[in-house]
C-alpha cells in the first residue's frame, strides 16, 4: 500500500473519532468546516480539507516527524518499507550488506556510498535521508485551489499558536515562495480568503487582529517587517 492510501486511511480513522486525541481546538477548527446540518464543507473543497486535515494528522497525531521516520513507523515490514521507498537493489548485494548490520546498514549505505546511489538510481532518497528536519510536500492538481489551502494552513497554525501560547510547536511566522511575478500575483489572493469561513468566530477574531500580510516588490533585498514580531 502507498504511503498516501495509509495517511488517507489514518485520518478517515481520526475523523471518525472526532479528531481525537489531539488539542480540543483543532477539533474545533476541523469540524467548523462541516455543516452540521448538511455534513457539506463550509468552503473548503474536498481535496483541500482532506489535505488540511492529513497536515494536522502529521503535525499532532504522527508528532510531525522526519519522513524518513514516517515511513519506517508505517512500513514495519523491511520487503515493505524498501518498495514504498523505491529501493530495488540486488539480492547479492542485499544480503552482503545486510550481513553487516541489518537493515539500517542500507541505508547508511544510501547516504555514503555516492557509487551505490549513483549505480541504484538513489539520489533523491539519499537526500530525504539527508535532511536533519521534517520535509513535506503536499501535492494538488492544477486548479484545486493550491493558494487557498497555503492560506488555510497559515490561518490554523496562527490560530493554534494564539490558542496555546506555551506550546512553541505552532507557526508563528509563515513565508511563502513564489516562482515568478504570474504567481506572485495570485498569492497576493491570500489577503483576501473569507478567513471567517474557515476559523470559528472566536478563533477568526483573535486571528484577523493579529495577522499581518506583507509582499516584497521589486528591488527589494529584506522584508519589511518588525524583527522578532510574530503572525507575519
């Protein structure tokens, strides 16, 4: 099974159980975007809330872990793990380096032999391996909304980190990439999401207050924001 058909699974199972355990307030977030009454999305479309909702699964359920973690947590068995990794190396080589030190020796392979990267085809693993942070990239078609959902995710995470202070996991301060002025153009739609619909209203209140967005223009070489503020 494919790592995104086991997530789809996992936060079916959250859902059912009403997102729990999980901080009561995302709860609250997540089902402010269902009518009750209809069990339709408030605004959000489907593939934007299921995206919304495997982002909080990975950051409160999964403990937002490296992906490589990620994948050894839901693949237990080894044959398993090396498919959904695209590892196929041959058997020969596989029980010599494997003698060594089970299967962590392959992947210690993976990220110091530049010559069984190269003759595997392992570059791009070696590089998720690599990484001394979590890594994720959320995928969505051509006109699905991808603008709205970077709002939406920047709007749950300000939430959050307004709703528990203490807890220095939440986002506090978002950046946003664009790859040229066409796009740049269509983040600055972000300002102008009905944030009311998607934030409860105590949540919205809180959130709309303290929100601040900025865009570069050109020639600019910083961000003109206050050093050290938060909710940019």
């Amino acid at each position: 099974m494919t790592l995104h058909s086991m997530l789809k699974s996992k936060v079916l199972t959250w859902r059912r159980n009403n997102y729990q355990p999980a901080f009561p307030t995302i709860s609250e977030i997540l089902e402010f975007n269902l009518n009750p009454e209809t069990g339709n999305l408030r605004f959000l479309r489907k593939a934007q809330f299921e995206a919304l909702e495997t982002y909080w699964y990975l950051r409160l359920v999964e403990g937002t872990p490296h992906i490589f973690n990620l994948y050894k947590r839901l693949y237990d068995d080894p044959a398993e793990l090396f498919r959904a990794l695209n590892i196929s190396i041959s058997q020969e080589d596989l029980i010599k380096i494997m003698s060594k030190g089970g299967i962590d020796s392959i992947f210690e392979k993976i990220k110091k032999d530049n010559d069984f990267v190269k003759e595997y085809r392992l570059e791009a693993l070696r590089e998720t391996l690599s990484l001394h942070y979590p890594s994720y990239i959320l995928a969505l078609a051509m006109g699905a909304g991808k603008t709205i959902l970077i709002g939406t995710i920047i709007a749950t995470e300000f939430a959050m980190a307004i709703e528990y202070p203490e807890n220095t996991n939440f986002v506090k301060n978002a950046l946003v990439f664009a790859p040229g002025k066409t796009i740049l153009g269509a983040l600055k739609e972000l300002s102008d999401i009905p944030y009311e619909r998607i934030l409860p209203p105590r949540l919205y209140k809180e959130f709309i207050t303290s929100v601040k967005f900025t865009y570069t223009r050109d020639g600019e070489k910083d961000i003109p924001i206050i050093r050290e503020s938060s909710f940019n």
